[in-house]
C-alpha cells in the first residue's frame, strides 16, 4: 500500500461558502452603481430643454459629483473596516437608489445639484466596501479573478450609459432616474437576505481585524509605508493614463482619420469596452493561475500588461492606418485592464488587514483628483495647439513611469515580508 498522502489544501485556497455568489450579487450593484451615475451625461439635450441652464451648469453636475465622491472616499472606505461590510453595501445601494429616484423629480437646477452631491455621498460608500468584501471570501488563490470579475461589472454598468439618452429621448429626461432608482431599492431588499460577511475562520489576521478600528489610527498606519505613498502615485497615474486616452479618443478619431462624430464615438467606446472587460477579466484569471505559492504574478501580470500597452498606445498614436490604431487601441484597453484587477490584491499586501477599505478609500481619492486634472490639462495642451498624438505619446511614457513604481512597490513588500 502506498505511503503517499494527499496534502490538504492550504486555508487560503478553500473558499467560504458563497464566496462566488457575493461576486455575482456585487456585480450587478457595480453596474447599477456606474450606470446611476453616468447616464446623466447622455441626456444633456433631454434635461436643458426641461431646465435651462449652461454648459458650465450641466459640466458642474458631473464634476460636483466627482468632488463630493472622491474626496469623502476615504471616510466611507473607514465605514466598511469599522462596520459591517454588507451592511454599508446595503445601506449605500439603498441611499443611492433612492436618491436616483428622487432626481426623476427634480424642477430646477439647483434641486438636480443637490441630488448630485447627495449621490455623490451615497455612492462613495459602495467601492471600498465591495471590494473589501470580496477579498474578506477570497483569500488568495481567486482574489485577484475576483476582483477583476466585478470591475467588469462595473465597467458594463459605466458602457451602458447611453441608455438613460435613449429613454429619455424616447420617453422623458425623468423616466431612467425613475426606473433606475426603483430597481435599485428593490435590489436593495434582496440583498438582506443574500449577502453577508464572510465568515470568520479564527485565523490571527481575523481577531486581528476584529479589533477596534479609528480613523487617524488607519491613516498614520497607512501613510507611514512607504509602498502605500508608491502605490497612490501608481493608482493616480493610471488615473490620468485612463481619463486622457478615454476623454480625448472620441476627438483624435474624429480629428486624424476625418471620422463623423457619431462614428468616432462608436470606434471609442464599441470596441475599447467589450476589450476592456475582457482585459479586467484576463488578467484576474492569469494572476491566480500563477499565483499558487507566491504573489509575484499580483505584479507580474500588471508589468506585462502596461509593456503591452504602452508601445499599443504608441503605435495607435503615430498611424494613419484607422484598423491600426482600432486594433493598437483595443490592446491597450485589454492589457491596460490587468492593473485594475490586481489593484486591491496589491493593497493587500501592504495594508494592515484592518485598514483595507480605508486604504482604497485613499486611493481612489487621489485618483479622482489627479485623473480629473489630467482630463483637463489634456484641454489645456489642446487649447495650446498640441496636437493629441503627443498627448497620447505622454500616456505611454507615463505607463513605463508606472512599470518602474511597481517595481519599487515590489521591492517594499519584500522588505517588509522579511522584517517580518
């Protein structure tokens, strides 16, 4: 009789019960969480003619929204390490939805601002949250596909923006903030039931995690690392990097290849999101493949991604060849994606297990603020007479930038791994 015994699997490679439904659920509220937010931007001629306003009135519903949303990210990220994850998820779906309801009924301007900041409130509590959950069930070996599996979701929820312009078009400006908000409260309700925290396993990370957590306490943890001030860098990088190409494609199509502005928009967003989700996707499932054992491929697969990336920007910028530069560009939205998947995998490495949502919470802060300078300083190149294949050419210079932080973010969790 043989001798050999089958190892049990390690801890982190057995999943709590429902840990792939808790992806599925949040996928759907990251849909709806984009889709509340965006579809404002596609009704522009349905909600002036309802109510008058500017163009600077309308673009300040988008960037109040952003503001108010970037900057109480980090509070909210505090909510879901201080409190119960699914919970504050609810709550947020709940407020959030309501409040998209509440805008069907909106008269004047001044009603619609206000109903943006109070989004901007609500909304802000969901991602921290969501992802933190998601990697409380996946400990290891799926969190990155995880992860990566509900950004797709999100991003679905962000491409399916022009159906609040098709409805209101059809029907009234009103009538998408009206079902949309109700589907979300019901949602809302559902999830009582189905989502919860993961369970705890009694593992030392877990009691750890269990202790009290304050604000400035998980700020000064985080801060005092310097991989964490590496890793806000990188993030708001890829901030600019996505907001610059994403903002200014639609133009650089219209522009360089004399393309209608409706075919520009089509070529922009047709074929760089199907590529998007698929890239988000990708590489969460090419980290895990390789990550038994160790966690190199969380930047391995990034590296890889943005050496691919950066030379498809490149390329796309400099031909005059439009299946070129669609195909260089659908690249760049595959490969460009495997940071996004891998972002909270990262921040797990380097945050204390307690202070996980706060720390993306500070992230995304940075990256709110500095993507949406970039987005304006590429009008400002624009204004100057820059032409955008130079400001596409920055991007790719900006993601070898990236490249090399990883590296040094790399470096500083192997430090750490052996002081401890």
């Amino acid at each position: 009789m043989s001798t050999t015994e089958t190892a049990p699997l390690k801890a982190e490679y057995v999943l709590p019960s429902g840990a792939w439904r808790v992806v599925v659920l949040l996928c759907f509220v990251g849909c709806l969480n984009y889709l509340d937010r965006t579809m404002i931007t596609t009704m522009r001629t349905s909600i002036i003619q309802a109510m008058p306003m500017t163009d600077a009135q309308f673009g300040l519903l988008t960037s109040v929204f952003l503001w108010v949303y970037g900057i109480l990210s980090p509070f909210a990220g505090f909510l879901a390490d201080h409190f119960n994850r699914s919970r504050v998820i609810i709550i947020s779906l709940f407020v959030w939805s309501a409040v998209t309801w509440l805008t069907a009924y909106c008269t004047s301007f001044e009603q619609l601002l206000a109903t943006r900041v109070l989004m901007g409130i609500s909304e802000a509590c969901y991602i921290p949250a969501a992802l933190a959950l998601i990697v409380d069930y996946h400990k290891t070996s799926t969190r990155s596909l995880a992860s990566g599996i509900h950004i797709a979701g999100i991003m679905v929820g962000q491409s399916l923006g022009f159906v609040g312009g098709w409805i209101a078009e059809k029907q009234d400006w009103s009538a998408p903030f009206g079902v949309f908000g109700v589907v979300g409260v019901v949602y809302s309700f559902i999830l009582l039931w189905l989502l919860k925290d993961a369970p705890k396993t009694g593992q030392p990370q877990e009691k750890k995690q269990e202790s009290e957590v304050h604000f400035f306490t998980a700020l000064k943890s985080l801060f005092s690392q310097g991989s964490f001030l590496l890793l806000i860098l990188f993030w708001s990088l890829l901030g600019i990097i996505g907001w610059m190409v994403m903002g200014w494609m639609p133009t650089y199509y219209e522009e360089h290849f004399n393309l209608s502005q409706g075919m520009a928009g089509l070529y922009a967003t047709g074929y760089l999101y199907p590529a998007s989700i698929a890239g988000v996707i990708l590489g969460g499932f090419l980290t895990d493949r390789f990550s038994r054992g160790n966690s190199i491929s969380t930047f391995l697969v990034p590296v890889i991604g943005l050496c691919i990336a950066a030379p498809a920007i490149f390329i796309a910028s400099n031909t005059t060849v439009l299946p070129l530069a669609i195909t260089m560009f659908m690249f760049y939205g595959l490969t460009r994606m495997f940071s996004d998947a891998n972002i909270m995998p990262i921040l797990c490495l380097i945050a204390d297990v307690r202070y996980r949502a706060t720390g993306y919470g500070v992230i995304n802060l940075f990256a709110c603020v500095i993507g949406g300078l970039g987005l304006y300083a590429g009008g400002v190149l624009r204004d100057m007479d820059v032409d955008l294949g130079k400001i596409f050419q920055s991007a790719a210079l900006l993601m070898v930038v990236c490249i090399g932080l990883l590296y040094l973010i790399r470096r500083g969790v192997n430090k750490k791994s052996e002081e401890i």
